[in-house]
C-alpha cells in the first residue's frame, strides 16, 4: 500500500477519486482542491521533482498535499465567489 503513494500513483488516484465525488456532491470547491492538491503531489513524485532531502516519506507528502491544496481552495473561492454589480436578472 505505501508502495502506491511513494511512487506517486496512489496519489494520482485519490486526487481523481476527490474530483469525481466533488462532482456528484458539490462540496464548495473542498474535494475538488484536495483533489488537484493529490494530483500535483501525484505528478511531483512521478516526475521525481521534489527532492530526495524533503521526500522521505508519506508525511512529507501530504504536508505538500496539504500545501498545494489550501492554495488551490483560496484560489477556487476567490475566482468563483465572485460578487457582481451587474445583476443579470435586472430588466
């Protein structure tokens, strides 16, 4: 099982798995920013980006997880929690 995450595809599939429930459920932008947070760490670890002195292990990875993921949840809300002047139901 740890073999999964520390070769990256467990990551990529939990970051999927994430995707799909934000998808059927509308969580408020939360699973789906998890979900690009495991992929991003999913891809990082595949393409042997994060370097061996900070990756020593599953901890590490979900710290950059974690990280990657409140960003993308900032980003998420403040993109589409937008307030508009414009009312489009004005007539």
């Amino acid at each position: 099982m740890m073999d999964l995450f520390s070769n990256g595809s467990g990551w990529l599939i939990v970051g999927l798995i994430l995707i799909i429930i934000e998808m059927l459920l509308n969580l408020g932008y939360v699973s789906i920013s998890f979900g690009l947070g495991a992929i991003a760490t999913g891809l990082l670890v595949k393409t042997g980006w994060i370097p061996p002195v900070i990756d020593t292990g599953l901890i590490d990875e979900l710290l950059i997880a974690a990280i990657i993921s409140v960003i993308a949840l900032v980003m998420l809300r403040t993109t589409f929690n937008r307030k508009s002047s414009d009312d489009i139901n004005q007539y």
